[in-house]
C-alpha cells in the first residue's frame, strides 16, 4: 500500500514471505508478518507444519530486507500475558527497526 511521501506498508499475509513479495517488501516502511511463535518454542508449536515462521524468522527477514517498522501478528496465545514484552526480546537481537507486538484490537499510528 502506498502511504504517501514515499512511505510503503507491505502485508505477507497468513504465511511466511515469499521472494515474489520482494518487490512490495524490500526496503517497506511497514511490514506486517506473521510470528506464529517464538523461535525457542518452535519445537513446541511446530510453526513449519502450519506454514508459519517464527519470531527470529520474521526479524531475520525484515533486518535483510531493510524494513523500517515491523509489525508481528498472528500468533499462538500461550504466552499471550507476556508476549509482548517476549517476543520483542527475542526479536530484537535479529532486527534492528522498529519492532510492535501489538494485542489484538490495539492500534498503531501510521
């Protein structure tokens, strides 16, 4: 989507990037990518069986391509009491933006 000024908000959808999307995400202003769990917890969850990623994942992705802000959702809910405050520590040792981990119905300014 073009926001303006420059500024892109790219959505991957309910499964991880694929590198058709390249075009749309490199370099996007906003991504929005799924984060089904923690990388820690993969064995648990087992996301690859759902074609889904994990939170390192996502943060490897958007740190490669150069995304400004990136937003993680659809995730499992487990941890959800903490899962802000965890799933933004263990993604940003991989991604160096913005990182939201928003609750469901919360909204981010644009």
């Amino acid at each position: 989507m073009d926001l303006g000024a420059g500024r892109r908000l790219t959505c991957c959808g309910d499964e991880p990037y694929n590198e058709c999307e390249r075009a749309y995400a490199e370099g996007a202003t906003w991504l929005l990518h799924e984060a089904f769990c923690l990388h820690s917890q993969a064995d648990i969850f087992r996301p690859y069986e759902k074609s889904h990623s994990t939170v390192k994942d996502a943060c490897e992705l958007a740190e490669r391509l150069g995304v400004e802000n990136l937003v993680l959702y659809h995730t499992e809910d487990r941890t959800i009491e903490r899962r802000r405050e965890l799933y933004t520590e263990e993604g940003s040792a991989y991604f160096h933006g913005n990182l939201f981990v928003p609750d469901d119905l919360e909204t981010l300014e644009l």
